[in-house]
C-alpha cells in the first residue's frame, strides 16, 4: 500500500510541473495572441488618421484650387472639380444640377479682362470627414473684391457650407452651397449698409429654387453648421 502511494506522489510530482508548464505556455500564448490584436488595431487606428490627414490636405487643395480658378474666370478648369452629379448654389440664384450645368453656370459669369477684378480668397476651412473616408463636409469662408475700372468697386463675404465624394479616388466637389451674407460698396463702406446680392442670370433659370431664402447684410444671417461644437458636442 505504501508502495502504491509513493509510485503515486512520485507520478504527480512529475506530472504537475509539466501541467503547470503548458498552463503557463498557455497563459504566455494568449497573451501574446492578445499583445497582436492590440497592435493590430493601433495599426489601424494610425493607419485611419493618416488617411485622415491626406484625405484633408486633399480636400483643402481641391477648394483652394477652387478658388484660384474663380479668381482668373478660369472657368472649365473650376467645372473639371465638379462631381458628375453635384450641385452648385451661389446666393440666392437657385441650384444648377449636374457638372455640365455647373458649367455652364460659371460660363455665364464674366470674362477677366482689363479693367476688371474677381478675387474670391478661400479661407477658414472647418473640414469633417465622414466614418468610411468617401464623403466629407467643409465649412469655408470666401472674402471677395469685385470691381470693374472706373464704374464699380465692393467688398464681399460668402459663407460655404460643401460636401466632397470621391470619385474615382479622387475628392471633388459634390455640392457647393454660398450663402452671401454681405456685398458692400467700396467707397461707402458697409457702415453706410449693404448692395443688393447678384440678381439672376437672363436667360438662364436654375434647375431648383434656393434651398433657403434669407437677407444679407444690414440684416443676420447665419448658415446652418455642418458639425456639432467640438467641446460640448451639441
């Protein structure tokens, strides 16, 4: 009996410390396994946010270029940003669907020449880009000089609020919405009141009413924020 008691103690003894080595290899295994996944998803985390980042720098160039073409009337080449099913809504002018349209629109927007300045300066970029990396929304400012020699000169201010698509891979302008909120004259200065904003173009009726009908400067406006605060998040 004895014997058979000792054979036992001597089996466990030699049994337990190999048990107890493979729990701890086990142990060792999974965390390791989970050590990985942890990487794994802070790879893909960084990953995110520097597509992020080329994504912004992206979209910031695509309305920065905007606005440089606009400033020379380089009208084509500000179509060619266009999505193929965008929209573009300038003031109170309606909405012109679709990028042939849209180029049509800016074709029908004065010529540089002599005597004549368009400067739109983009500036202010609050820029969200959506979950999935496809889509994303801009809020800009534009501040304009507008003047032709000898007979006219103003100040301006258009508030964008522009949702960007990829197409392609390539980010263009789905939809561009200016809301005017003054043009003042130069000479007069804007404590003297605001100019009307540009009226329709003859002979040219938009494909959709405005989205929203509102007053510019002497009166407020403000154009509705794509985002939420950033602090409160409300």
């Amino acid at each position: 009996m004895m014997m058979r008691i000792l054979q036992v103690v001597l089996v466990v003894g030699v049994i337990c410390p190999v048990v107890l080595a493979f729990a701890r290899a086990g142990e060792k295994s999974k965390d390791l396994a989970a050590e990985v996944d942890a990487l794994k998803a802070q790879m893909a985390q960084v990953q995110k946010q520097a597509q992020n980042a080329e994504d912004y720098v992206a979209i910031s160039n695509l309305q920065t270029a905007y606005g440089y073409y606009v400033d020379k009337c380089k009208w084509d080449e500000a179509a060619d940003l266009f999505a193929k099913d965008s929209t573009l809504e300038i003031g109170l002018r309606g909405v012109y669907v679709g990028q042939d349209r849209v180029r049509a629109y800016l074709h029908k927007l004065p010529d540089l020449k002599y005597g004549t300045l368009f400067n739109h300066m983009q500036l202010q970029p609050k820029i969200d880009i959506a979950p999935d990396g496809l889509t994303a929304k801009g809020r800009w400012r534009a501040i304009m000089q507008v003047g032709i020699l000898n007979r006219s000169a103003q100040w301006g201010e258009a508030t964008y609020e522009n949702v960007y698509a990829k197409e392609g891979g390539v980010w263009k302008i789905k939809h561009l919405h200016a809301y005017f909120t003054y043009y003042a004259d130069y000479y007069k200065g804007w404590d003297k009141g605001g100019d009307p904003p540009p009226g329709p173009i003859p002979g040219f009726p938009p494909d959709q009413p405005p989205t929203e009908t509102y007053k510019l400067y002497p009166d407020v406006y403000v154009p509705p924020y794509h985002y939420k605060n950033p602090v409160t998040g409300k």
